[in-house]
C-alpha cells in the first residue's frame, strides 16, 4: 500500500503540469492589476477639481504632471489617480485598485518595511500602458516597440465609451461591480501590453519602462532612484503577481479564442493561445497521453455543440467524455469489477471457512491453513484477489489525469449553466453569498443540487455492493465468532468509508465540471454494479 501512495504521489505530480505559457499569463495578469490611474471625461474632472474634498489633491497632481490630460491632442479623456496620504505611505483608492495593487501588493510590502514608489511612478507606469494600447489599436500590438506612441490624429478619436472605447467598463472606475461591459474597449483588449512584449516574454516591456524611469539616460520621463520601486518591492511586486497568474491553469486551448472568467468581476475573457499535441508531450508522458486528449475531447464537443460556448455545450461534452473514460475503464477493468462482485458474493462461504479457524489472528498454522482454503475457493471460481491491485494502480493516473484535463480546459472556463461556472470550484460558488444569490445569479442552487447528486451517487455507489453482499448473507448463521473476519470486514468497511469521504470532499473543492464528472461516474458505477450482479446471479443459477 506505501508504494501506491508513493506511486501515485509521482503520477499525481507527472499529471499536473500547468500549460500556460508567458503570453498567456500576460493576458490574464491584467485583470488583476490594471493600475491606479483613473480615467474620466473633461466634465467630470472639472467637478472633482472644484469639489473641496478632491481640489487640491487634483492640484497637487497637475502640479506634478500626474492628473490632466491623459492623451496628447484629445480633449475628451483626463486622468488622475486617487490616494490617501497615511504616516508610513498612502494607500491608493481607485477601485480597481483595491482588489491586487492596494490590498495584496501595497498592503504587503507596507507591512514588510519596504520602501514604496511614489504616486508619481504608478502615474507614469499607466501612462506607458495606455499609450502602448493605443497604439496597438491603431497599428496592431505586433508592432509595438519601448518608445513607439500612437499618432495625435488617432489619439483624438479615443473615446471613455464610445465607438473607440477606451474603458474595460461603462463607469470610469470599476472592478466589475458596477457599468456594463466593453469588451472592445482599449484597454481590456490591449492592456495586457504591460506584462507582456517580444515574443510573448513575460515582464519584458515592464521591466523596460521601470529601466526608463530609474535610468537618466536622456528617457522621457526620468524619475530616479528616490521614486521607482526598491528591489525588495519590486521583487514583492513580480511575485505576488506571478502567484497570482500561476494558480490559474485553464491554457489548454485546441483553437486560438477569447477565454475565461478573470479580474475581480470575473467578467474578462483573454486571449488563449493554442497549444498542441505536441506541446502537452512537452509538458509530460502523461499530459501527452492522457490530458490533452481529455481537454481535446471536452474543447472539440463543446464547440461542435455549442460555437459560443454557453454552458449547454460544455455539460453535453462533460457527459461524452465521462461515458468514454468511463467505458474504457471499464473494459479495462471488466474482468477486475468481476472478481470484486464475485468475492462478495462468496461472502457466505468465505463466512463458512472463516469459522473453521476461528484462531487465525493469533494463531499462525490456523492463519496459513485459512488462506490456503480461501486461495483455493477463489482459484474454484477463477478470482485472482491482485488483479484488483493491479487495476487500481492503472485506474489512479487517470483519475488525476482527468481531472487535470478538465481542470485546464480553455473551453470550460468560459460560459456557465445555470449560472453555475464549470470552471469555479463548489465551494467557491455556495461561499458566495453577494447581491441576489438566492434568485440563482452566481449559480448556488445548481451548485447545491449538482453536490447533493454528486454525492448521493458516489454513496450509492459504494455502498450497494455491500447492500447487496449483505441481502445475500443474511440467512447464513455465523458458527462463532472470528476474529480474521471481523478485522478483514472492519478494514474493507473502514477502506470505503474514507474513499467515500476523499470523493465528496474533493467533489467540493475540484471546479464543479468535476462534480459533473462525478455525478455522471456515479450512475454509471451504479448501473455498472447492478449488471454484473445480474451477470453473477444467472451464472450462480445455471
């Protein structure tokens, strides 16, 4: 059993390995972290300008090239960033700043003691990105370069809303929470652009422009030491996002598209780039083998079902693919799900040799003459007791390697059915308890009964063996008591009891296309073991 676990600890590890590359991860680390900068109309600016709670801040930003116009030659678009000033720092106060930049970021580094960058850097930063995405949208992102700014003409059509959208969102500042989605908006198509740049490389145009405004190399605009971020932070900084964008391991798309459910509203969808068969052989033997084909599978399905991927596409694919693994692993382990059915079916006999040596715990002949006895039933009724063994240790690696499959799928983490997201776990659906939760907008009901299915079926299904076992044994009498066989059924009762508890909570905290997955596998175990109870019960008869 020790070199199971240990086998299935390295198969558990082989199985899992994450298939975003660095592009990827550039497009997803941007909902997260979009900045400081808020973006406004001329109106709207002139009111924070004149307010007595925002003047002089606003002042005191135009005063230091932060706040004012945000594109040259458009007169449409201002920007600022808000702030509090506290005694060790500031904390920044943008909403879409709060969920990553202030409270994980800002928040830490503060706490470590390291020496945060000034107002003016985040400022200048954003200003980078926001010239980057427009001149993406007017060229194309293939062809920006550190220093490239988009043309004055083209800088005037830019718009907050409008046709040339600059925002992710129809509300200035938001996080999702409120104002409809732009979804051709500059800055959620384009602003990717930050953690991004020549061939994809991670970090590479950030790193250039944090160069720019450290070194006085005759860059506009040079800020110098005492305002760029210090190593500490700016390591903090890198790897608290990376963390962040490396949890995530929805990349295994078999078609280039727009994916996901990212940032703080969940609302974005990001570029996906396609990954091939080769490139899961890439990753691992078993991500060659086994992974990829499952995500193929689910990704080819869903669409052929479903183009727009809705949700009722990728349910129809979780339901193909569990009938196909599950069928295989069948006929796989046909002859293994035979012996199980037939041992207990024998219980009455094994009950009856059992009782002849009712010494066999302590007593050392009485133990070897028990098993010889039991080896010969079994050889009579062509069981072989290790091909169950066997099976297990083929059926583990495609357990984790399903679940690594769906996990990783590009097309189940877009869309939803019934508002349920397939990508996000049980638990993260019925914690979430915001806005109208109990009409079924974040999915909690069909989370809640797709568990309590889940869960019945995986019960039932482990359980009716046994039932079945024990409706047959009922009529026979023990002889006396045995202590072997009190401690063989207690450990095989013990064994189903803790994998009926692995499965549930698992069920719980695995994305709910697993729950499907599981649910499905359920009834299929279920009817499994009605047949081949039929199969035992005609042969016993003949």
């Amino acid at each position: 059993m020790g070199a199971l676990l240990g086998a299935g600890t390295v198969l558990l590890a082989s199985c899992t390995a994450n298939f975003c590359n660095e592009a990827d991860q550039a497009q997803m680390a941007y909902p997260y972290e979009q900045g400081a900068t808020v973006y406004l109309s001329e109106s709207d600016y002139n009111q924070l300008k004149s307010a007595e709670a925002t003047k002089d801040l606003i002042l005191e930003e135009e005063a230091q090239g932060i706040a004012g116009k945000a594109l040259e030659g458009n007169d449409k678009i201002y920007k600022y960033i808000p702030y509090s000033k506290q005694d060790h720092g500031y904390t920044l106060t943008a909403i879409k700043a709060k969920g990553f930049l202030q409270d994980t970021v800002i928040k830490g580094a503060t706490t470590a003691g390291y020496k945060l960058p000034s107002i003016k850097y985040w400022a200048s930063i954003d200003q980078f990105v926001l010239e980057a995405a427009v001149y993406a949208r007017e060229n194309g992102a293939d062809k920006y370069e550190i220093g490239a700014k988009p043309s004055a003409s083209f800088n005037s059509s830019v718009t907050l809303t409008g046709e040339n959208a600059l925002l992710p969102y129809t509300v200035p500042d938001s996080d999702g929470s409120k104002g409809e989605v732009i979804r051709n908006g500059i800055l959620r198509v384009y602003g990717y652009l930050k953690f991004t740049g020549k061939d994809g490389k991670l970090w590479d145009n950030f790193d250039k422009w944090n160069d720019i405004l450290y070194k006085n190399e005759g860059n506009d605009p040079y800020l110098g030491p005492d305002h760029v971020p210090s190593n500490d932070f700016y390591a903090y900084y890198k790897k608290s996002l990376n963390a962040k964008v490396s949890s995530i391991r929805s990349c295994i798309a078999t078609r280039d598209g727009n994916f996901g459910h990212y940032g703080s509203g969940a609302d974005w969808e990001v570029a996906i780039t396609q990954k091939s068969w080769g490139y899961a052989w890439s990753k691992g033997f078993f991500e060659g083998l086994l992974v990829y084909p499952v995500s193929w599978l689910v990704d080819t399905i869903s669409f052929n079902v479903d183009p727009a991927l809705s949700g009722a596409g990728q349910i129809f694919a979780l339901i193909v693919v569990t009938l196909i693994v599950r069928g295989l692993l069948l006929l796989a382990s046909f002859r293994s799900t035979m012996d199980s059915q037939k041992m207990q079916a024998l219980q009455p006999e094994l009950a009856k040799i059992q009782a002849k040596y009712p010494n066999s715990n302590t007593n050392q002949a009485e133990k070897q003459r028990l098993s010889q006895e039991q080896m010969a039933l079994y050889k009579r009724h062509g069981i072989k007791p290790f091909r169950q063994f066997i099976v297990l240790l083929f059926q583990f690696p495609v357990f984790i390697c399903v679940w690594a499959g769906l996990q990783g799928s590009a097309a189940l983490s877009t869309g939803n059915f019934l508002n349920m997201r397939l990508s996000d776990t049980i638990q993260q659906i019925l914690f979430n308890v915001t806005g109208t939760w109990y009409f079924n907008t974040t999915g909690w009901w069909t989370a809640l009964v797709l568990f309590l299915l889940m869960a019945a079926t995986q019960i039932m299904a482990m359980m009716l063996p046994r039932i079945i076992a024990k409706k047959r044994a009922k009529n026979v009498s023990r002889l006396t008591k045995n202590p072997a066989q009190d401690q063989s059924q207690s450990s095989m009762k013990m064994v189903s009891v803790i994998m009926m508890i692995f499965t549930i909570v698992m069920g719980f905290m695995l994305p709910s296309a697993m729950g499907v997955y599981w649910f499905i596998g359920g009834l299929i175990s279920i009817a499994q073991t009605l047949i081949t109870q039929l199969i035992i019960g005609r042969k016993a008869k003949k």
